[in-house]
C-alpha cells in the first residue's frame, strides 16, 4: 500500500484530511507511519500540518483481565459456594485479588462476613450479581462512550486510562500541484545553480522560521575555575604578580629541601607523596644553593643549629609530584635571590601568587582528593612583622567577603611563628579553617643569599574547599575528578566573591 497515494486521493476528493488518526484506522495501519508519511510531504511543500489532539480511552491491563474473567468483586461472589466459606479458603483459593476483591464485594454488597467459633466465614448476600465494572469495561471495548460518573469510577480503579494522541489536519500546500510530477522542491540554492543559471528551472521549500535552531554546542567553564578567575581577580587588584605554576614533577630538592623541611619529615614518605620512576632523579640544582641548603640542614648557620643529621643528595635530588605549591614560591625566591645579586639596584621587595594542581597520596574521602589545588599568596620585603601578615590576611579574606577572622598559632616546618585561619562560615553556621600562614624561616631564606633584615610572609588554602561552600557541595568527588556531573558543569550558576 502507498499511505502517500492513498492520502492524495482523500486531498483530491475532500480538500482536506480531517484527522489522519481517522486514515490510519481506516487504512488498519499504524497511526506513526501516516505521521511519517505526512512530514515528509509537508517538508516537500505538498502540504501543510495543523497539529490536533485526541484523547484516547485505553483499557489497562487489568481492565482487559476483567473483560475476559470478569471483575474482582464478581469472582469473589462467584467463589463463594452455598453455605458460605472460611475467608482463609477463600484467600487461598482466589490468590491475588481475594483482598481486593472481597473489599469492593462488601462495598457492593454482594457479600457478608460472619465470625464463628470455626473462624471468619463468607456469604453472599444473594445468589446473583450483575457484573456492572465488566459491563462498562466491555462496552468502552467496544467503542461505546460511558457517563462521565462512570468513566471516573474505573479511571480511579485504573481499569482505563486516558492518553493524549496527537495527529495532524492535512490540506493541500503551495506545491501541491507539483506532486506526481516527479518534480521535487530543492531545499538549497546551490554555487552551480547560480553559475550555470538553473536556479531559474527550480521550485524551492518554503523557509520554515518556526524550526528550532541548532544548538552551538557552546563550552562551560567549570565551578572551580570560576572561583579560580575570582581569586585571581583579587591578587591582581592586590597588586600581586602570577608566578610560573607550570611543573608538575618537581624535585625533592626545591619541595622539601629548599623549605628547610628535615629528610626524615613524615610527608616525605611514599605513604604521603607520589614519587616518580621515571626519572626518578634531577641532574641539575645550583651547586652553591645546594651546599649552602646542606649546610643549613646538617650543621645550621646565621643563629641556627639546623637540624643535626646526616643530609643526603641522593634523596634530595629524587623526583615527584609537587605536594604544594610552596615549591613554586621556593624557586621565585631563589631567583628573586639571584636577581638581586646581579642587579645594580640590588634587592627589590615583591608581591606573588600562585593558583595550580598539587598531588598528595592520601585516602579519598567526601573531603580529601590525591590531586588538586592550592592558592598561595607571598610578600618579600625588609622587616616584615607579624603584624603586617595579619594585615594582609584581614585584606585577603575580607575581599573574599570573610568577615570576623580568628588566628590560631600552628607548627608549619618552614615559617615560623605560624598561624591558622579562621572564619566564621554562615552555611555550617559555625567557625571553620579556611587557611593557614606564617613568617618563612631565616633558615630557608639566608641560604638563598637574603639580608638578614628581608622577610616573607605567606598565606596558603584549598581552591575546592571554598568552591564546595560557594555551590554547597558535600561531597569534593561532585566537584572534581572523573565522577563529575557534566551537567552540573553546564547549569552552575556565575561565581562573585567579594565584600558584603
């Protein structure tokens, strides 16, 4: 059967096709292949759609089980023999729909319930029923329409149901008198159509301004770098200076060994720190830095005793995964150091700040990652105090809209005094950490070849901790690593940290 001719034919005898819902039972053929064949007439400019809804009375399965066997209520009536029976064997013998059934029988009054001494006993209340749930049910079979009243009671039963069925009203369109011809609508202007002049034999589609468009398939950019962008946005304004966050694979050297961190320090275990095979040593580190930092660690130096143990190069020089971005600081130090020496000028005080990935070889947890990032923020410059980092601090985390900032004196291995952060966080409703600071060692920075009266003052937090409070994560594993809703990424809302 062609549904294409057969649909031309009811165009050409009527001008129009009421409901192609009605073809398609007329045709005994699925209501979607006459959908389909009507899109693809209208795409042809043969005609066009008005969208049309039915709704549609459908028997559900149970309704069709109680067309075949009867109602619920009516078997329970028709199980129960003269005399009556014990309700137990009445259950037993019906299965599934004794409960039900005997529920609706007593609610129609087909049946009784009488307790005994033998227990609880079933009687019908008359020897026949009239079946009007399997009347009705057979009468919508069958095509047949129902009082309102009616069709609600097995709707409520969910005998029926009703379905919306969408269909269309065709009539003919401006193309119309192109079908049959062979003569097909192009849908492009094409470059030879115009070169060679044919665009002139061809009939075109009409545009169709209604379609949707096609989506751009656009990027997002991801919460964390959303708050990333933000607190970068602030060390700017701070006047602070970015430094180069762009290795990876350090060396134990400028990770630990430049930070006057002992070798035999627990984070410098495997438990706790990735470290790499290959290659599983650097071959260059500034042969005077070198010996002065092994100087500083074995023997002390400048009103220090250092840490008194045997320092080896070996072990300074294997290769990881930076555990923190204070090895950046570490080597921006050094050439800070170094520049100075050469300089006419000499020393310059400086502002820096780092944002990047560090690797860490702990468990997994709701809160714990074995990657991710770290903000880090310095100032070098003459006699820094202490109260000048609280300074910074209170600017700091005031700009990120912090308020109430509460210090806690802390043991970092490299500054020193150090301090914890504090503020309170209005989700938890409750003070939380939300960094941690200090004054780095003369240990770490007369080495390195600075004045005894130049001082640094550090700060350093989490980048995924204030964006899981910013997005109300629970879970780091919503936010970063391959678990991540991609979905989320798309639909999170705009990041804007800063004053009240």
């Amino acid at each position: 059967m062609d549904i294409g001719e057969e649909v031309k034919k009811r165009l050409d005898a009527g001008g129009c096709v009421e409901d192609t819902l009605a073809v398609a039972k007329e045709l005994g053929v699925p209501h979607e292949s006459i959908v389909g064949v009507a899109n693809s007439l209208f795409a042809k400019g043969f005609v066009t759609k008005e969208p049309l809804e039915t709704s549609m009375t459908e028997l559900t399965a149970e309704g069709k089980e109680f067309v075949a066997d009867g109602s619920s209520e009516a078997r329970v009536h028709a199980a129960i023999p003269d005399g009556g029976i014990l309700q137990s064997d009445l259950n037993e013998k019906l299965g599934t729909i004794a409960k039900v059934g005997t529920s609706k029988a007593m609610a129609a009054q087909f049946i009784r319930i009488e307790k005994t001494p033998a227990g609880t006993m079933v009687h019908r209340n008359q020897p026949e029923v009239r079946d009007t749930v399997a009347e009705h049910l057979r009468a919508l079979a069958s095509g047949d329409a129902l009082a309102p009243a009616e069709l609600e009671a097995l709707k409520k039963r969910k005998l029926v149901a009703v379905n919306i069925v969408k269909s269309f009203k065709l009539t003919p369109g401006a193309d119309y008198a192109e079908w049959g011809s062979g003569k097909q609508a192009a849908a492009d202007l094409t470059p030879e159509m115009l070169q060679q002049g044919t665009w002139k034999d061809y009939t075109f589609k009409a545009v169709n301004l209604d379609a949707m468009g096609r989506d751009p398939g656009e990027g997002h950019l991801h919460p964390l770098m959303k708050v990333r962008t933000q607190f970068r946005q602030i060390f700017l304004e701070m006047g602070f200076a970015e430094m180069r966050t762009n290795r990876y694979v350090e060396s134990s050297f400028w990770n630990f060994d430049a930070l006057f961190q002992p070798q035999q320090h627990p984070a410098r275990d495997m438990h706790d720190t990735f470290f790499v095979k290959t290659p599983a040593r650097t071959p260059t580190l500034p042969a005077e830095y070198l010996q002065a930092v092994k100087r500083m660690h074995t023997s002390g130096g400048f009103g220090s005793t250092g840490w008194r143990y045997d320092w080896s190069e070996e072990e300074s020089r294997k290769n990881l995964l930076r555990t923190h971005t204070t090895a950046v600081s570490s080597r921006t130090l050094y050439e800070i150091a170094q520049h100075a020496k050469r300089s006419r000028d000499g020393f310059a005080p400086g502002k820096f700040f780092s944002i990047d990935r560090v690797f860490r070889n702990e468990a997994l947890d709701a809160t714990h990652l074995a990657e991710f990032h770290q903000v880090e923020g310095f100032v070098i410059d003459r006699n820094l105090t202490l109260g000048n980092l609280l300074g910074v601090l209170q600017e700091f985390f005031g700009r990120l809209g912090m308020r109430g900032l509460k210090f806690k004196p802390t043991y970092n291995p490299y500054t020193e005094p150090s301090l914890e952060v504090h503020a309170w966080h209005e989700g938890l409703g409750r003070i939380v950490e939300v960094g941690n600071s200090g004054v780095f060692r003369p240990e770490m920075l007369r080495p390195m070849g600075f004045d005894d009266d130049v001082s640094v003052i550090a700060w350093g937090l989490s980048l995924e901790r204030p964006t899981m409070i910013r997005y109300k994560l629970k879970n780091i594993r919503d936010l970063f690593g391959h678990k991540v809703d991609v979905g989320m990424v798309k639909n999170n809302a705009m990041c804007r940290l800063g004053y009240e």
